[in-house]
C-alpha cells in the first residue's frame, strides 16, 4: 500500500469513528423507565368506594403498561383520613383517593364538588376541573387528576313517618339526626338537632331508636342493613360526592409527557365509567330497599325550592365566608339550576 492510499484511509476510519461512537451509545441509552405512583385511599379496602379506586387502579395498569402504573400501597391504617393528603404533599406517597370535605380547612375551593350541580364530566369541559386543579396546587401541594365516582347525592332517611307541612314540606324541627361535617350547617338550618355518630355505632343506634334518622348517600343503605330500621327516604337528593384522585404537584410535573398524557386519558374515561357504575348501583339499591318497605317522599313545588336552596346555599356561603379568591369562577362552572 502507498503512503498516500495510508493516509486516505486513516482519513476516513477517523472521520467514521465518530459516528460509530454514538451509534453505540445510542444502542446504550435505555428506554426510559415505566414510572409507578404510590398510591393511598382514605377509606378501608372492604368500602364500596375503595373497591372502585381498585378499578381504577387496575384500569390504569393494564392500559399504561410501559409507561404508568399505580402501586396501592393501603389506606387509614397507614394514615389518617385527614392526614393523607399531607403525606402526599411531603412526598411519602404520591397520590390521594378520598373527599377533598377533609381538607377544607385548608382548600375551601373543596366544596365546589360538595355543592355541584353538574356531572365530572361536564366540569372537565366547562373549566371546572382545571380551577380546581390550580387551587389544589397552590394549598395543598398536589394536582387533581380528576373526580372519581361522581353523581351520588345524599338523602335523609327517618326511622317513623315526619310530619308535613302544609305546603308539602316536612317539619324537621327538633328531630334527631345522625350527620356528618359535609351537612351539619345544612341540616342546623332545616332545625334538625344534629347527632354525631361513627359509622360503625349507626346500627345499635338505630335498632334503640337513639335518634330519628341518619344522612346517608342514595345507595348503601341495604349492605348496611340500616334499611331494618329506616322507613322513610326524603327527596330529592342534594349535594354530590367529592372524592378526588390526585398526585403530589411535583411528582406529577417530574413524569414524561407520555405518562402525563396517558394518565389524564384514562383518568377521564374512568371519571365516566365510576360514575356510569354508580348511576347502576343507586338504581339497584333503590329498587332493594323499596321491596323491603321504605317510602320515598317526594318534595314538590316550592317546598322542594326552598330545601334545595338551603342544601346549597350553605355550601356554596361556606365557601365564600372563607375568602376563596376562585368563589366566582367555580360557582359558575359548577352550580348551574
């Protein structure tokens, strides 16, 4: 070989050498890791709610294989309900299911949903969801993925018919039922005497006629055989379920565009599957405790107003007593009569 065929040939392995040296470190460069949230719930595995934000975990893993996946990792044995969010603020879990009702101390812009009119869905498109997601970043550090099982109102449910009044309304005074925070106000206004009762203590409660009736959501009532004891649902049904799933805002913010997007998708889709599932199980719950006996009394004209008014009234005052900076904005997005 000549020097100067040598010399061209060195020339053109040193220009070459480059190239092969990124391929190669192209071919090294892995895919980017599938990116797992940890998960916590706010009620126990065995609760309705819970079994549902198991759906959507599962939804979520079988379709984001590669790329998301939600690692539910327990509930309040872990932390307490009104804690929760805050270990997901502080990074020691990801992500929070439960009402945002624990927390509106903090985030009174949680009543919104408390006091909605319109489905999750309709609230994704309005605007709604995103007001929200912005409230829920700046005080409590996390980003609202969106609002699960949607669409459950709550009724008040009596042990002995109530007495009515002469413009078809019940006379409420002086009765004693059991509450819960999310409508004590509500029910001080209709001049019930608010009863505070776990959960748990509601059936020996009932069985001793301790109280007159409970506040309740418009299924449930049967699997917890409180349907012995209650004689009498009143309608119509006010309020609606506010539990939230959501991300720790810098987590969320640290996951690829890929995750981001696939996770909204799916969160969006279970948003309307949880909340189709419900619309089903209220309808199969009414038709049980209605063949074992109970009335539903309706509420009609003015009546029916004036106690939908009071219902939501007093959220959407709660809310505007606490200084929310976005009182208008979700008001408008969320209760449309």
């Amino acid at each position: 070989m000549q020097l100067t065929d040598f010399k061209t040939l060195t020339k053109i392995v040193a220009r070459a050498l480059p190239v092969a040296a990124i391929m190669v470190a192209g071919a090294a460069i892995p895919a980017k890791a599938e990116e797992t949230l940890r998960a916590i719930a706010a009620f126990p595995k065995s609760m309705i709610f819970t079994e549902s934000f198991q759906r959507y975990v599962d939804y979520v893993n079988e379709n984001g294989e590669g790329v998301i996946q939600i690692d539910y990792v327990g509930g309040p044995e872990m932390f307490p309900q009104n804690q929760q969010v805050d270990a997901v603020r502080r990074g020691i879990v990801d992500m929070y299911y439960g009402p945002l009702a624990y927390y509106l101390g903090s985030m009174p812009e949680g009543d919104a949903w408390t006091g909605s009119t319109v489905t999750p869905m309709e609230a994704r498109k309005n605007g709604g969801l995103a007001i929200m997601q912005e409230a829920s970043r700046k005080k409590l550090g996390v980003f609202i993925n969106g609002q699960l099982d949607g669409g459950i109102q709550f009724h008040i449910y009596t042990l002995d018919e109530p007495e009515r009044t002469e413009d078809g309304g019940i006379n409420f005074d002086g009765l004693r039922i059991r509450t819960s925070p999310l409508y004590t106000s509500f029910f001080e206004s209709l001049g019930i005497i608010p009863v505070n009762m776990a959960v748990t203590d509601v059936y020996t409660g009932l069985e001793r006629h301790s109280f007159d009736g409970t506040g309740w959501p418009s299924m449930g009532i049967e699997d917890l055989s409180w349907d012995k004891f209650l004689n009498y649902r009143i309608d119509p049904g006010f309020f609606q379920t506010d539990l939230a799933v959501a991300t720790n805002a810098e987590k969320y913010d640290a996951l690829s565009d890929e995750a981001k997007e696939l996770l909204t998708r799916l969160t969006a889709e279970y948003e309307q599957m949880s909340y189709d599932h419900f619309q089903n199980k209220i309808k199969t719950s009414e038709e049980a405790v209605k063949a074992s006996g109970m009335q539903f009394l309706e509420l009609e004209g003015e009546a029916r107003e004036e106690f939908l008014d009071a219902a939501y009234g007093k959220v959407w005052e709660r809310m505007e007593n606490a200084g929310s900076e976005y009182y208008d904005q979700l008001k408008a997005a969320y209760y449309q009569q």
